[in-house]
C-alpha cells in the first residue's frame, strides 16, 4: 500500500526534510514527519467532500509539499488520485476530468483562473479545494470552493490508513495526447511500488538515504517519474521547485538545499546550462543527474560531465510503463575504454532493470537480433507496464506486450537505443532516416540551440529529411549540412533546413512534431 511509504518514512526518518518553493512566494520547510501526519489529517477530511474508494480526486499543482500530501492523503484512503497535467490546452484538459470522473480537483493557486473558464464543462466535479492558507484565498467564481489548509484542521491525525486490495487503483495520469485524445494509465498500490523499490536499485537511480533530490520532473507528470514515492522510501531529503523552473530558480534551490541529485527533461538542462554559462556558476554538490522523456544531446552529456563534473543518467520510459523502463549505467567493458570511446554508448537510453523485459519486432512481428544494428519496434512488458487504457480494451498482445510506438535497437550488452518513434521515421527510398539522429547531429553544432526533422514528400526518394532549427549564431544552411556530413551518413543529411526563431512544444515539454507537420503540410523542397 502506498500509505505505507509515507508511514515508514514518518517513523523512521521523521526530521528529514522536504523543502518547497511555494505559489505564494517563500520557501517552505516541513519534515517527513509532518508530512505523514498532514496526509493522515487530509485523508480523514476527504469523506467531508462525499469522497469514496475508488473516487476520483484531481489535481491541477505544481511540484510542493501538499501536492506530495495528496499523493498520500488521497492514495492511502482508497481513492485515486489523477494528476492533471496543466499544460493541457483548455479542450483536453476538461475532456480527461470528465473521462477520468474527477468528483473532487484540488488545485493551486495558479490554475484558479483555468478552472474559472472550465467550470461550466466540468459537469462531474462537486467539490474544488484551493490549496493555500485563509489568508491567501482569492476571490473567485468557482462553486463549492474549500480552502485547503481549512480542511486540514478539520482532519484527525489519529487516522488509521486503511488495508486495501494491492491491485486496487492508486493514481492516474493521462498521456500526452499527440494524436486525438489523450488516454488514461492507471496505475495500482502494488505496480507503483514494485516500481519504486525496482527504480531506487544501483543499476537504477540509486537512491539511498544521502541524497537530497530536486524533484524538477513535475508531479503531474508520471508521478514525477515515481520518485514521489522512491524519495520517502529512502528516506530522501526531498526539494520541489513548485511554478520556478527558470535556470536561475532552479539553480539556487541545488546550491542552497545541496542537491546531489535531480531529474528533469533536457529542456530544462539546456536553461540550467545556459544560466550556469551566463553567470559563471558552478555545481559544487551535484553528483548526478536523470535525464529522460526525450533524448539526450550528446553535447549535453560532455557539458555536464566535463565542465561540472556532474555524472549524467540517462533513462527512457513512458507514461504506459511508470514509468521507468532502460537506465544507462556503464558496465565494466564499456567502463574501460576512454572517454571519446564510452560516448557511443552513453547516448543510448541503457538497459532494462529487473521486472521489465523488452523486445524489438520487424513489421512481420519478427523479433530481430540484439546485435546493435537492426532496428524495430521496441514492444516491452513487466509489472509496471499497463495492460489498457482507462475505458479502453488491452493494448496487449496475446503475449503481453506492449507497443511502445518507439523505434529501437538493442546492442549485445543489452544498451538499448531509441532511433525515433515510429510515426516520425523519415522513409526514404525504402531505407528508414532517424529524425533523432539528425536532431542529435544538429545541436552538436555550438550555433544550434533546438533542432526538429519532419519527414516531407519527395516525388523520387518517398520522404526526404527536412530540419527546421533554432539557432544563437549565424551559421548557415551550407556550413551545418558540412558539420552535420560528419556525423551522418552522406543521403541521411537533412534534403533542407529552415532557421525559425522557436519550434514548437506540447504539454510535456516534448517537441511537437503533429504540429510541425501541419505547420510544413505545404512545404515543398526547392529542387524536387
Ligand atoms: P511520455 O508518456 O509523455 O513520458 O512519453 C513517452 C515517450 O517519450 C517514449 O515513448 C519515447 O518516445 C519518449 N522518450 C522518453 N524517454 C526518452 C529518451 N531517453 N530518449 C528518447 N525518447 C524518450
């Protein structure tokens, strides 16, 4: 049960800290101590709001201490708990409370004025609880509005967490939605901490005791990649950014809390590094950093590594798998070769921890070598892996696997690598072009800061390479093909590049690549 993370860590690391920046301003510190008695009170103080097992409870919040209280609170009573992912335009974002039959959305002060334009579309929600003091309630036009330190008061901290079926449901978190609606993951007591323990091993993020973790990966986002829960259950100093994650911000927090470890996406590194550079700041207290949910720049890598001495852990996942699926640690072999040598495979996304298994699958279903060079689908199952979507048949094979969506290929080390998803392979006279790869060439180049490639139509090659890039120099389309002709073969090079000053992103923070494609649909290459 997932009350008993939060009652382990209540009694036996009771004085460690977890440290906020709040939506209201200051930094608030409070203890795993008061954290499991907060989340005792909040989950006696949810009946008051008609909540049941098995009801669902949104929330619309930033990284905080009482974002971590719900994740406890609402789990350890039997209801569940569907962290809303705020960057949702307005249409989805009132199409999954409603799929997902929120009663109850606890939000932040932040999104108040968000759920002021929903309102009337949220038929379901009885009940919504800003979460703040008395003293910083707005005035709003929301119904049946709580405040949420109020509803705490009201709670007892003499409750006793409930035993509950480990299957039962626990949280769910709605993917992304690239293509059509964005569809519901459920996850249980049990799967949520399987993966924990499996996610808190060496091979893995090795988690121990005497870390203090910035948490930048955002709650509502796959849990914050489970650690939500693995951090407690190692009795981790916790440290969450709340709305600041601007370079600056987020570099403070490492260097006044002495955060040895944080996980974000590499968007969020690319403003870290930046600031660092400006500034002339370094990393005195890191020790490593998880990088995941898209793939890592090589460069991004050597600038951790070399010019702050930070070890890079790369880790590939999704939503469907908890979502921690291939970690990249180096084993011994790849240990003992020199740096330059190593980098080959530090890009890949890394290995398969216990309790996952994956595959790689021609169009046949064929299951393909793991010799480093045939790539395919990458299709995965274990215990974390979801078996369907919420509402929804199994997305599983006879066999129980899963479809990623991703391309992949494995090595004979077991490294394994994304080459793209498979809806944006470029498809060129029968050959497949990654769009990663050439992404990955592109922002190599000191004058490139993003780089996306789309897949246009060509009347001889099928599709051929477009990269539309955002660049912080003058280079020149003639100058990057020379650069890039380096790290690519000669007919994978880019057919064209555009320079655009931003590209677009979706509601992860992932390049949207359904909208370049519509924004390029007209597009076509200056000699074809
Ligand atoms: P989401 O469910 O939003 O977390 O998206 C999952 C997808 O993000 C995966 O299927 C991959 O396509 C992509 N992804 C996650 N981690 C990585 C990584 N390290 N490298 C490349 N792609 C990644």
């Amino acid at each position: 049960m997932i009350s008993s993370i939060i009652e382990f860590a209540e009694r036996w690391y009771p004085n460690v800290e977890v440290v906020s920046r709040t939506t209201e301003g200051p930094i608030h510190r409070c203890t795993y101590k008061d954290m499991g008695q907060r989340a005792r009170k909040l989950a006696s103080s949810l009946s008051t709001l008609g909540i049941k097992n098995g009801d669902r409870v949104g929330t619309l919040a930033w990284n905080g201490y009482r974002h971590l209280e719900l994740y406890y609170g609402v789990s350890g009573s039997g209801a569940v708990l569907h962290t809303i992912n705020p960057r949702l335009f307005a249409e989805q974002m009132a199409y999954v409370i409603d799929h997902a039959g929120d009663e109850v959305i606890f939000t932040d002060l932040t999104f108040v004025p968000l759920l002021e334009g929903l309102q009337a579309k949220l038929k379901k929600v009885k009940h919504i609880v800003i979460m703040t003091d008395r003293e910083h309630m707005p005035d709003t036009t929301l119904n049946n509005v709580h405040c949420y330190e109020e509803l705490l008061d009201a709670g007892s901290s003499d409750y006793q967490w409930p035993e509950l079926d480990e299957n039962a449901p626990s949280s769910m978190c709605y993917t992304s939605g690239t293509t059509g609606n964005p569809k519901g993951v459920v996850y249980s007591h049990r799967s949520t901490i399987i993966h924990a323990l499996a996610s808190s091993a060496p091979n893995a993020l090795g988690l121990s005791g005497l870390d203090s973790i910035l948490l930048v990966v955002p709650q509502f986002h796959v849990n914050a990649w489970g650690v939500s829960y693995a951090a407690p259950m190692n009795g981790c100093k916790l440290v969450l950014p709340g709305p600041a994650m601007d370079g600056k911000s987020i570099h403070e927090l490492l260097e006044q809390e002495q955060c040895t470890l944080s996980l974000a996406v590499p968007t969020i590194w690319m403003m870290l590094t930046g600031y660092l550079r400006e500034s002339d700041k370094t990393l005195p207290h890191m020790k490593r950093v998880v990088i995941g949910g898209s793939a890592v720049p090589e460069a991004m890598i050597r600038s951790f590594e070399q010019d702050y001495d930070v070890q890079v852990i790369h880790a590939w996942g999704m939503t469907e798998t908890s979502p921690l699926g291939t970690v990249n640690f180096l084993m011994p072999r790849v240990q003992a070769l020199d740096y330059e040598a190593q980098m080959a495979t530090k890009i890949k996304q890394g290995k398969t921890i216990f309790g996952i298994d994956l595959r790689i699958v021609d169009d046949q279903n064929h299951v393909l070598p793991h010799d480093g060079k045939a790539f395919g689908k990458l299709q995965t199952r274990g215990h974390w892996v979801t078996s369907g979507y919420y509402g929804e048949d199994s997305a599983l094979d006879a066999d129980g696997w899963f479809d990623t969506g991703d391309v992949a290929t494995i090595d004979s080390d077991g490294y394994m690598m994304i080459t793209d998803r498979t809806k944006d392979v470029i498809k060129s006279g029968g050959e497949w072009i990654s769009s990663i790869e050439l992404e990955n060439a592109a922002v190599g180049h000191p004058e490139i800061t993003e780089a996306a490639v789309i897949a246009i139509a060509h009347p001889k090659w099928d599709e051929r390479p477009l990269l539309i890039a955002v660049r912080n120099g003058n280079v020149e389309k003639d100058e990057l093909l020379i650069y890039m002709s380096d790290l690519v073969a000669k007919w994978q090079l880019p057919e064209d590049i555009l320079f655009v000053d931003e590209l677009p992103h979706g509601a992860t923070g992932k390049l949207n690549k359904l909208k370049l494609r519509e924004d390029y649909s007209e597009y076509q290459f200056p000699d074809a």
